[in-house]
C-alpha cells in the first residue's frame, strides 16, 4: 500500500483498461469514523482518500478513492492501480 499524503499527485490505472490513466492530486485521507459509517465496514476499508481528478472526462473532478482492506483500490467502483507520480 503506498504512503499516501496530502497534496500528492498520483496516477490511477483502470485494471479493465490499463492504457486508461488518470492524474489527480490527493486532498485528504478519512478514516471510517471520518467517512461516517459505522463499525462494520472496518473489516472491508482500510481508508478514504478525497481526490482531484486533473481532467475530469465523464464527471465531478472531486472524486472519493476507497482503500480496503484487502490492499485492492477502487474508484466508483472499479478496481484501480495508485501509483505516485514522478514529476
């Protein structure tokens, strides 16, 4: 699981369509409690990350990556790659 920041930039890859890369820059990391949802669901995330999309395509440039447990990443859903960018 990478070291995430606040005000890292990052570079999201679709695991459907890996040639699909998305940059954004990470705003904050939430916890469960932060999030809002109750005890259970610490067995399935391990943490929220508030993202901005640099050219949203399809939707809102705030966009929420969720961090389970199970060291997979998924953005609305679909499981994604995190990969800090090199500038």
């Amino acid at each position: 699981m990478l070291n995430l920041k606040s005000g890292d930039r990052i570079e999201l890859f679709d695991e459907d369509s890996p040639a699909t890369t998305i940059c954004a820059t990470v705003g904050r990391l939430l916890s469960d409690w932060d999030e809002g949802m109750g005890i259970e669901v610490q067995d399935y995330v391990a943490c929220w990350a508030e993202i901005t999309v640099d050219e949203p395509s399809d939707g809102d440039a705030k966009q929420v990556v969720l961090l389970g447990t199970d060291f997979q990443c998924r953005l609305n859903g679909r499981r994604v790659t995190i990969r800090k960018k090199q500038d």
